[in-house]
C-alpha cells in the first residue's frame, strides 16, 4: 500500500500568512513569523556549511574555493530573496571574488556562474 501525500498543498502557506505580492513589499517587509522561524534555521544551516567550506578551503583551495564560492553565493540568493539585499551583497561580492581566478581560467566550467553571481550583484546594489 503506498502512502500518497499532496506536498504541494501541506507545505503551502495559509492565507493568514501567505506574503503580501512582492510589488507591495518594501525595504521594510517582515516576513510573518512561520516564514521568519525558516529563514532562521535555513541562515544557521546555510552558516555550518560555510565553515566547514571554509575549512576545507584551508586545505586545498585549488579544489574547495569554488565550492566555498557556490555556497556564499547560494546565500546570498536566499538573502536576496528574503529582502536582505545588504547582507547579499556581502556574501555575493565574496563569491565573485574567490570564483573569478576560475572563471578566467576555465571560463567553460566557471563563466556561467560567474555571470549569474555578477547578474545578483546587480540586483542586490
């Protein structure tokens, strides 16, 4: 017997706390508490792996500096998408600078992401 479940409505936000549409949200939005209680725990886990990254960079940066680079700025997305644009800069901006010794030398492996990190640069300044 397998056991369906509909992800799709038992992880959509109730009315109460859906957002307001993202043209009505300014500098200033909070997101309401079931959301902001998310982006916490995502924020911490997002920072563990920055430390280890960061650690293993230590090692070997010719092997873990891009990955340290994917995740900075897989956080800074998710900042962009919390409206942290700030914050996002920071962590884009350390991104884009550990990616780009790669991106010039094997700009068919690195250039895409390193156009993408440029391209939420731009969005976040």
């Amino acid at each position: 017997m397998a056991l369906h479940v509909d992800y799709a409505s038992a992880c959509a936000p109730t009315p109460s706390t859906r957002p307001a549409p993202t043209a009505t949200r300014g500098a200033s939005y909070t997101a309401p508490l079931p959301f902001r209680f998310l982006y916490s725990f995502a924020e911490g886990l997002y920072q563990e792996a920055l430390g280890i990254r960061r650690q293993l960079v230590a090692t070997d940066p010719s092997v873990y500096a891009p990955k340290l680079a994917n995740s900075l700025a897989n956080l800074g997305a998710a900042y962009l998408d919390w409206h942290e644009s700030q914050k996002a800069l920071v962590y884009l901006q350390e991104a884009a600078t550990l990616l780009k010794p790669f991106a010039e030398q094997y700009p068919t492996v690195f250039g895409d992401k390193q156009a993408l990190i440029a391209r939420l640069i731009a969005q976040a300044s």
